[in-house]
C-alpha cells in the first residue's frame, strides 16, 4: 500500500473484509508515496508465497511502474494472484502494461470500454477533444459527473443557491444517464449515517444484513459491474 492517508484507509478496510471472510493476512508493506524502487518491496512479497497480493497505488505512470515489477520479478509465475482497485488497471495506462496485465484481478466504477450509450457518446466527445489516442479515465468521467450535478442544482434553484438545499440536493443527486450509468446517490450505502465498520462475530452479522440490504436497495447499481479481469481480445 501507498504510504499516505487513502492507502492506509485501503489497508485497514481490505484487512478487516478479508479477515470477516475467513481469509489469513501473511503480511503487509508500506511503500513511499513518491519514486519508489518497488523491486525489494516485491520481492518481499515473492518470498512470502502468498496466493494473492491486493495492491492500492495512485493511478497513472506509479501502477505501471508497480505491474512491471510484478512481472519482472516472475510473481505471476510464482502462482501470486494480484488483485485490487481499478486505479492499477486504468484504460489508459494498459497499453504500457504489457503482457503482465493479463489475469489481474480488479474492481472499479468506470471503464472506457463499458458500450453504453452515454459513456460511447462521452469516450467520443473526450477523443474529438483531446485526439483519437487519448483515453478518459475515473478522474475524468468523476468530473464530468461533478459538473452535471452542480448543473442540475443551479438550474433547480434557477441561480439563487441555498446553502442548506443546495447540500441536500447534493446528497439525492441522481443521473441516470451518467457514462457510469445510473448513478444515484440517495441509494448509496455511503451516504447512510449507519453504516459502521463491523466487529466480532455480531459484525459479522450486521455486516451481512447490511450487504443483503444495500443489494435490494440496488446499492451497486451505478458501479461498472464488479470484479473485471483484464483479458485479450
């Protein structure tokens, strides 16, 4: 994990799922958040033979660096799953990956790729304005998404902006025609003020009814579809 503030929030939440679920953490690494020689850290890892390593690295030139040293140190021959957030399989940055990006395990709300037609009609008005080879990522659909929903309070409010109706519309923002496709805040676990981390075996219980709620609330109805595993063709 990155050695900053969202990777210690990455490494303490995947830890306590991982444990909940019955899985066995053998070990875990912090690596600094800038330039970092990733060889030894990995290398560690290899030595350790585990059969997955969750990875959460800012997203860009940092995930490549890591995916290549990964590969070059032969842990995906070494039986080493990696798996992680989307930040390590961006759209853009795949094509400097190589082979190694093959199998990778990630999880995330967005992908270029997805075909329907609000995120086509984005990905085209993204390379009209930025050059065929240039690719959107979850930073950029974030801000578009951003941009829609201060739009959409302004012209409710027809300019005149209250601060307290102006946060409560920000809190049941909804678009369901967003290029991650139907996004609506009210409905999102996120944005309940019961959701606690789970402890113990009673956690466990309420970690599992909370699961099965938010899946008839249809929580995860805006993300890009769960697990994607990074394959040819």
């Amino acid at each position: 994990m990155s050695d900053y503030g969202p990777g210690h929030d990455a490494e303490e939440a995947f830890i306590r799922g991982f444990k909940e679920s019955g899985g066995e953490v053998v070990g875990t690494v912090r690596v600094p958040l800038q330039n970092p020689d990733f060889a030894p850290y990995l290398q560690r890892v290899k030595d350790a033979r585990p059969d997955a390593l969750m990875v959460f690295i800012p997203a860009g030139r940092t995930a490549t660096a890591v995916m290549k040293t990964f590969g070059d140190l032969g842990l995906d021959k070494a039986g080493v799953k990696l798996i992680g957030p989307g930040d390590i399989t961006t759209d853009e940055e795949l094509p400097n990956m190589g082979d190694v990006a093959l199998g990778v395990l990630t999880v995330h709300h967005y992908s270029a790729a997805a075909t329907r037609p609000a995120n086509k009609a984005f990905v085209a008005a993204w390379k009209k304005e930025y050059g065929a080879d240039s690719t959107p990522n979850f930073v950029a659909v974030g801000a578009w998404d951003g941009m829609d929903m201060m739009f959409q309070v302004i012209k409710a409010q027809k300019g005149k902006l209250d601060a307290d109706k102006t946060m409560e519309m920000f809190k049941n923002y909804r678009n369901p025609n967003s290029p991650r496709g139907d996004l609506d805040r009210s409905r999102h676990p996120r944005h309940r003020a019961e959701r606690v981390p789970a402890r113990g075996a009673q956690g466990r219980r309420s970690a599992r009814q909370r699961r099965a709620r938010d899946r008839r609330h249809g929580a995860e109805g805006s993300v890009e579809g769960a697990e994607q595993e990074v394959r040819t063709g």
